[in-house]
C-alpha cells in the first residue's frame, strides 16, 4: 500500500510517498528557512505563510518523482505534534481534505516516534528492544522501544533541547542560523581540548535527563571572555565548536549506552536533525561497536524533518491495527512521546 506523509510542524513542508513502510517513492522537501535567517529563529507566522504556498507544490512534486497518481495512494499520514500549532494545521487540513476526496483512511503521527522510525525505516528485521535517543531542534529524549508502537520516556531535557543549544552556541560565535551545521563546519578546524566544557549534573528529574542551558551559559562566559581579551577570531570559534561538539556527544553517548546497560537492550536507534551530525555519528559507532549495541541511523537525509519518516511509521503503525484519526484529529503542539 502506498502511503502519502504530510510533515509541517515547524519550517519544512515535506511530502512522502512511501510503499509497505519502508520503500521511499517520492520525498518532497522545501524549508523555509531562509526566511527566518535574519530572525535567528523560526517565526511561526512565516512558516505557516510558506505551508499554505508549498503543501500542494509538494504533493506535486513526490507524486511526479514516484510516477503514480493520487489514486494509488491508500492511506493519508499526517504529523499532528509536537510543534507550532498554525504549522500543523495546515499539514493536518490538507491531509484532512486528501483523505475526504479520495475516500481513504487518515492517520496522525506523532513527529518524534517519526523521527525514531526514520532509523529503522530501511530495515528488514527490527530489533525486539532498543533505546531510543531522540535529538532534535525542539527535542532531546531517551526512550525504551519495544516494535513498532510501544515506547516509554526514560528522561528528557530539563530545559534546551540539544539543537537548540546548538543553535544557540551558533548564535553566539557569529556562525549562521541554524548553527547545528555551522558549529560542525566550524568544529572540522578547531581542536577540541583547547576549550573544555562540562556538562553540569543535574539537581532534579532522574538520571536520564539531560540539561544543555548550563553549557550553553559556559559558552556565553568563554565568548565574553575572548571578546574582552581580543582573542575572539577565527581559531577562537573553531576551537569552541570543537570543544562545545564533543562535550554535546560525550553526554548523549554516556547516557545513551548506560540506559542500554540498564534495560539490557542490545541495540539503539537515534534521530532527528541533530542526528545529522557526521562528528556524532562516528563517535556513536566507535562507542556501539565497543559495547557490542548495535547502532540505528537514519540516512542523512531522513535525520532533519521530513515526510518520508511520517508516511512510512503510518504504513506500519496501520499494519499493525493502529487507529484511524477521526475528523476531530488536530494540532497537538505539546504532544509527547506516548
Ligand atoms: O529534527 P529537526 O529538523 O527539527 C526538529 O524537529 O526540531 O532538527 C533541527 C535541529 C536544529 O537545531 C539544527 O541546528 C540541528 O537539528 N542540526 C544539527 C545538524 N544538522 C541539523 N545539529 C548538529 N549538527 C548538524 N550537522
Ligand atoms: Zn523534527
């Protein structure tokens, strides 16, 4: 069955049409971004403006590029949180109206339990129980993965999620808006041991949290510092991102591995945009292959948000009796892991 995926919960309209789950036949992707440069951030009422524009453009666009027609599409999957909620609803309505026009079943996802897919999407055999680490722009989390639905929140961030105090910690150095890239451009010339950073221990919550804003107030004293000193140039900025790197990955990767040890999963899945990073995904392989897990990743083009990861997690999660959404089915922009 051919799935078509609606993904606009924050400043990508994306659509996907994806066979039995797994097989990706259109993947149409246009951000936004741009747009919120100058703004260092993404503005809800600009990301809305350009779904409106795009969602039918890139319905288009991955119906060409698979060579089918909306009438071979059986199932219509649509992200319905967390994210903005005028974002979401323009994903949500233009799946609500495909769904009424061509007579067929409506299901929403949910974008992070997506972005967790997007690692075994292109996998036969999935694993019976894993650990799932979920690093976004707006997420940072650590679940238990059990198939295809069942999962449970072991900890989350506190405050930042990692994107964000990537994105941050871009700002701060003068690298462009997302700094997520950026700081890995930037990181390739620095040395990360010139400038150190640790993460903070965390008073409340479990174990499992994470807290960014500590390390990301650390960098802000080091700016300031090199600033007075004159020393804020070009090695300056490499070396901080080289450093602030690998402090990020260090934490993900201690705790992602002990939440392996403890739930005796043998095998962990990461996603989201940050997941993108090559610096992380190698560390994340060196430390998986010591500790005999085996190592999930998405293909870099499914880390950031798509729709791919939308349509397909919909084709499983309907295989497996997952429930059709009503007419009622709407935004939820604070929708967690459940
Ligand atoms: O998953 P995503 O596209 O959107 C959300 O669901 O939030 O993630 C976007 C985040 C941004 O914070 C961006 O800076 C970060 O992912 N990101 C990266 C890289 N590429 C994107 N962070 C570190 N290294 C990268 N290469
Ligand atoms: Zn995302």
């Amino acid at each position: 069955m051919i799935v078509l995926g609606i993904e606009t919960s924050c400043d990508e309209t994306a659509v996907g049409l994806v066979d039995r789950g797994k097989k990706i036949m259109g993947h149409s992707v246009v951000s936004s971004v741009a747009f919120h440069r100058r703004y260092g951030g993404v503005v809800p009422e600009i990301a809305c403006r350009h779904h409106v524009e795009l969602v039918t453009y890139c319905i288009e666009d991955a119906l060409r590029q698979a060579g089918v027609g909306l009438r071979d599409v059986g199932l219509i999957a649509v992200t319905y949180g967390p994210g903005l909620t005028g974002a979401l609803l323009v994903g949500i309505t233009a799946a609500k109206s495909l769904s009424i026009a061509l007579k067929v079943p409506l299901l929403g996802v949910n974008h992070l339990h997506a972005h967790l897919y997007a690692a075994l999407m292109t996998h036969a055999v999935w694993p019976k129980r894993s650990v799932g680490l979920i690093i976004s722009g707006g997420h940072t989390a650590l679940t238990t993965l059990q198939g295809v639905s069942g999962h449970r929140v072991m900890g989350q961030t506190r405050d930042d999620a990692v994107g964000e105090a990537f994105d941050k910690v871009g700002k701060l150095l003068g690298l462009g808006y997302p700094g997520g890239p950026e700081v890995e451009r930037a990181a390739l010339a620095g040395d990360p041991d010139k400038i150190r950073f640790s993460v903070p221990k965390i008073k409340s919550g479990t174990e499992w949290d994470f807290s960014f804003s500590g390390i990301k107030t650390a960098a802000l004293r080091r700016v300031e510092e090199a600033r007075r000193h004159n020393e804020f140039d070009g090695r300056f900025v490499a070396d901080m991102s080289a450093g602030f790197q690998r402090s990020v990955t260090d934490e993900l990767i201690q705790k992602s591995l002990l939440a392996c040890r403890r739930t005796r999963a043998r095998a962990l899945l990461a996603g989201g945009g940050v997941a993108a990073n090559q610096y992380l995904r190698g560390r994340l392989q060196e430390a998986c292959q010591l500790e005999r897990i085996r190592l999930y990743l998405p293909p870099p083009m499914l880390t950031t948000d798509n729709a791919a990861m939308v349509a397909g997690l919909g084709g499983r999660l309907y295989d497996a009796g997952g429930l059709h959404a009503s007419w009622a089915l709407t935004a939820e922009p604070n929708l967690g892991m459940r």
